[in-house]
C-alpha cells in the first residue's frame, strides 16, 4: 500500500512539475518526495515486561526530518546563455513518527509520542547551465529555514 502511495506521489508530482522560460526571466515550480539517510537513529521505544523494569526491551526507530513530501517555487533571471540568478521558497511537511514506553512501575501503562514537523525554507542561489536541447545545470548557493515547527503530541493511557 505504502509503495502504491509513493509511486502515485511521483508520478502526480513529475506530471505537474513545469518550467517556464520567456526572454531572460523564468519560473519554476515543483515538488516530489525526499528519502531519509539510512541509519540515522531518531528514538527508541522501550518495552519492560518484568516488575521493576528487570527484563526490557529496547527497539530503535531510524528516519529524520529532511523525509516527506517537498514543494518548491523559484523565479530567476538568466545573465547570460549560461549562467543565471535565482531566488525561491520550498517547503516540506515531514513523516510522522511514533514511539512508545511503558512505565516500569506499572507495566500496562503505556505512554505514546507522536513527532512530526512542518519546514519552510528560503533560498537564493547561481545556476550555472550549459547545452543546447538538453540543458544540465548546478546551482551553488545559500538556504536559509524559516518557520520549522515540531509537533510533539504525548497520548498516555492505563
């Protein structure tokens, strides 16, 4: 199901994504689907079973918060056949992720975190194209977040 959702997710967004060029100034927008790094450790969920916490079980939860679905816009303007300036906005909604504990004075209470975030992210940048039908470029510049919030959501339950 979860790969259905990503396949669509990327094939929605290579579909709408356009650029726009007239004269010297052009557009941008776009989007798509950021991965994680692997190995990147962001909890642990603990699991005792014996009183007092005597016999646990420890259980980690890999992802970041550079993992989630991105949008970006950008204007720029093209000095010269090859070599241009551009500013733009991008934003990122996160994947959530959960962990849980139990308490080990009572093991059948359980605590349950939520953890997602919400970047927004201004940037200015040169790009530096080349070719005539097919264009590769780079662009080398500055980024700048503005606006992250992390939601951190405790459910507790006996």
């Amino acid at each position: 199901m979860k790969t259905k959702l990503i396949a669509s997710v990327i094939f929605v967004v290579a579909t709408v994504s356009f650029h726009a060029e007239a004269q010297k100034f052009y557009a941008t927008l776009g989007g798509g689907y950021a991965f994680s790094a692997p190995g990147n450790i962001m909890l642990v969920n603990y699991n005792y079973t014996g009183p007092f916490g005597w016999s646990n079980k420890e259980e980690n939860i890999y992802g970041t918060y550079g993992k989630g679905l991105t949008t970006n816009a950008s204007v720029g303007y093209m000095l010269a056949d090859f070599i241009g300036i551009e500013i733009g906005c991008s934003f990122i909604k996160t994947e959530q992720y959960e962990y849980q504990t139990n308490d080990f004075r009572n093991i059948s209470f359980m605590y349950l975190t939520v953890m997602n975030s919400k970047i927004t992210r201004i940037f200015s940048a040169v790009k530096i194209t080349g070719g005539k039908r097919i264009k590769p470029y780079v662009k080398c510049g500055f980024v700048y977040g503005i606006g992250t919030e992390v939601t951190i959501d405790d459910v507790t339950s006996p």
